[in-house]
C-alpha cells in the first residue's frame, strides 16, 4: 500500500470527519483485533462516522485514493474479519446507533448498524416484542448481519439470513443503495439483501437494517438434563426435532466443558456429564405439551438430572452461564487462549460428526470442550493452548483442519455462524467448488479496487 496516499487519505478524512478521524495508538490497537486468536493488525487510522453520508464521504475519499477500508461493529468477531491485515481505514460504526423506526404491527424495526442486540430488546421490552438472534455476544445489528450471525435462538426463529428484511449500504465508490423491502416476500429481481447478509465488509459498509421482530412468548419454561454419553444426548435432540417439537433453544455442552462450568459458576452444580440446556415458548399449555413430549424422548435415550427454570431470574442464571462458555471453557487450564473453531452438518449426520470430532481430540492429546447450538447441526470446538508455545498453536490448527474437513465430508460447511474472515477461508474452494470463482466475480464486480476488507472471504488475486 502506498503510504502517501494513504497519508492523503487521512487528511482527507480529517477535512470530512474533524476529530472523528483517529491515529491515537489506543485506539489503532482497539482495532487491530477481534475476540479470535488471531494475529493482530493495525490500521493507520479510525473513522467514526455518524451519518450515512459521512460514510458514503469516506468510501469516495478511501477509492479515490485506493486506500483499504474494514468496517467495524464492536469487535466480537472469531475469524480475524475486522483485522485490518492490510492497513488502511477501520471504519467504526459504533457511533450510527439510534432505533429509527419500530413498527409493532407489522413486526419489524429499522435501525443503524451501531445498534447492538440487547440496546434494541431493551427498547422492544415495553412493546411486546423482541429480537431474537442472540449470539452471545453483544453484538451489534451491522456486525451481526455482515457475519450472518446466528446463536441459541436459530432453531426456532432463525439467523440473520432470516431475520433481515431490506438494508441501505454504501458500496466502494461512495454511492448509497437500498435492497429489499419491508414487504415479508418479493420476488422482484435478485436477492441482493442477502447478497450483503455473509459478506463480512468485503462488497460494501450496512449503514441501515430492517429486522424481523417477534411477539414476546407468554410463557417461557427453561430446563437443563444430562446424559451418560454425547451421543445420546445428540440422538434425542435429533429425535425431538424429527418429532417437530418446536423448541427455542437445545444447546449441548460435553462432559468437559461442564467441568469448566462448575469452575467458573461455582453456584451451577451440574454433574460432568454431557448436558442438554433448553428452553420452550409458547402458551401455558403449549409449553407443558412440548415439555411432555421432549421428557418422553429423553427418556428413550437415558436422560438424568432434569431441572426446570420457570423463574426469569433462574432463566438468566443459565442462560448466563451458557453465554459464558467461552470463559468457562479456558478456566480448564490456567493462562491458556482458545482457539476456536466451529462447524455445521445436516442433523442426521450431527451424532458422528461430534463422536468423530471427539475422537480427533483425544488423538490431539489436547483438551477441547464442545459447546453447540445443535437443534439446526452447529457446534463449537475450543482447543486450550499455551500462547507461548507455537506448537501448540500448529498443533491446534491442525486438528481445527481435521475437524471442518470431517464436516464437509458429511455434507456440512466448515463454518455455521463464525463466517469465513481470514480463518476458515483456506477452505473456501474445497466447500464451493467452482461456485468459488463466482464469488471472485461478484467480487470484482462490486469492488473493482478490492479496497473493501481485502484479503477476507474470497480470493480475487
């Protein structure tokens, strides 16, 4: 990259942007990494745009003078996608997060990107209504449907790709588009909403959404039970959605993940075995007819320890605690980083894909705990290194590899709800074949420069 016109660049910004520009180090390093093990990278400098002008202003500036640009919602991501692994501009949309429309009747609301989940569900909470896709984090709007978010709630209500109605983005050379509507269906020409819903800043910066929203459940039942092995714990999660029992959550977590459980929640208590967390919505009597049958289910397959959360208090304790899986998950093992993978398979081919995945560990001699939202096929592989030792980091690769490989040879994708970033785009060709130079086209198409999160999702040379 060109330093001078990089520096141009800059001063550019600086005219559009005043203070809202930022070389500060602080603030370069706060955008140089995500929540992934992944090697840090800084930009050379931070916009803060408030408007969707003052971001169609930035792209114009940044294409003129062929600079880089990665958007940035909050930081959350796993895959390395906000890294700026070629310098240039990070874009932080933090500062873009008002509610602007909310349309009770027709269940929809329109917001800017900085919006996160909790802030829209703490302003839904007077209406009766909430958003739903809940990936742990708290993410915000435009960082979630750049990734094609998912999390906890996907089985019952679906992932961003869902729950996304109409976007306006701003493309590489500055201009503004609108995609969609807020009509439920359409079949007016290509889909180009969900052509921006996955493609993790590399086609263009969201600077609005219109999300789908859903009526609050009048009654919400919470419930956590154990099985003797992973595989039966998987079986009767497939055999309960074969049954259509409309669940909202049907998290698993393995034996060894429950024991970093018990560690970082003390107050938990749950015996280390493999665990199913769940949760049911519906009315009064819909919830106990779904609870009913998923009792009968588990009981084909040994299930054990059943409690039940009717308490919103006791709700957020486990949901909480769930949430926290990733911290519980190191306190395994003193001062170690995670590294993280995840994968997804058609549900039939769930059971084996653990049990195989399983197996590739112990092979490792690595502990990894498993965490996963399998009522839709997904689940989360954290292997526990020494970030000192670099053998350990190839080690963990490595078996990562075997592990989205495995997924992909049972029909699955190497990534469920993690997105592509710089992580798991080794492994783009193998899952798409020959679709893979299409997206290259697509690509080039939209961002003839390949200034927009270069080096990210596809490859264009």
């Amino acid at each position: 990259m060109n330093t001078d016109t990089t520096a141009q660049a800059i001063s550019d910004l600086k005219d559009l942007l005043g203070e809202r520009i930022s070389t500060g180090e602080s603030i370069l390093e706060m955008h140089g990494r995500d929540e992934a093990y992944t090697e840090p990278a800084l930009p050379d400098a931070v916009a803060f745009p408030e408007s969707t002008e003052e971001v169609s202003g930035i792209m114009k500036i940044c294409s003129r003078h062929a600079v880089p640009v990665v958007p940035f919602g909050i930081g959350t991501s796993l895959e390395g996608h906000v890294i700026p692994i070629h310098g240039g501009i990070s874009v932080d949309t933090s500062r873009m997060n008002n509610i602007l429309e909310i349309h009770e009747s027709d269940l929809d609301a329109v917001v800017q990107p900085g919006v996160t989940r909790t802030q829209l569900n703490d302003d839904l909470r007077a209406t009766g209504l909430m958003f739903t896709v809940d990936p742990g984090a708290n993410a915000t709007l435009g960082g979630m449907a750049a990734t094609r978010a998912s999390g906890t709630n996907t089985v019952r209500y679906g992932s961003m790709r869902e729950n996304v109605l109409a976007l306006e983005v701003v493309l590489p050379d500055g201009t503004i588009i609108e995609t969609g509507s807020r009509a439920r269906k359409s079949s007016a020409g290509y889909d180009l909403t969900h052509l921006f819903v996955g493609s993790e800043g590399t086609l263009g910066i969201i600077t609005k959404l219109t999300v789908r929203l859903f009526g609050q459940p009048d009654t919400i039942l919470a419930a956590t039970c154990s099985f003797e092995t992973v595989d039966n714990a998987v079986n009767a999660v497939i055999m309960a959605i074969q049954m259509g029992i409309p669940m909202a959550r049907i998290e698993l977590l393995d034996e060894v993940q429950m024991k970093g459980m018990n560690i970082f929640n003390p107050d938990l208590n749950l015996s280390e075995k493999p665990h199913l967390f769940l949760e049911f919505h519906g009315s009064e009597s819909g919830v106990q007819e779904q609870v009913s049958m998923f009792e009968s289910v588990g009981e084909e397959f040994g299930v054990s320890g059943l409690q039940w959360a009717t308490k919103a208090e006791d709700r957020n304790r486990l949901w909480t605690a769930r949430h926290n899986a990733y911290f519980a998950g190191k306190s395994l093992r003193k001062g170690c980083e995670g590294l993280i993978t995840d994968c997804c398979v058609p549900i039939s081919a769930l059971a084996e894909c653990i049990s195989r995945s399983k197996q590739l560990v112990a092979e490792s001699g690595m502990i990894a705990p498993i965490v996963g939202h399998v009522g839709d096929g997904n689940f989360h592989l954290m292997i526990l290194i020494d970030p000192n030792d670099p053998e350990e980091l190839t080690q963990a690769k490595l078996l990562a590899s075997k592990v989205n490989i495995l997924a992909l040879s049972l029909g699955g994708t190497v990534t469920g709800e993690h997105g592509v970033g710089t992580g798991k785009k080794q492994y783009m060709k193998e899952e798409h074949g020959t679709a893979y130079a299409l997206m290259a086209t697509l690509k080039r198409a939209v961002d003839p420069k390949n200034i927009m999160n270069p080096g990210k999702t596809v490859e264009v040379g």
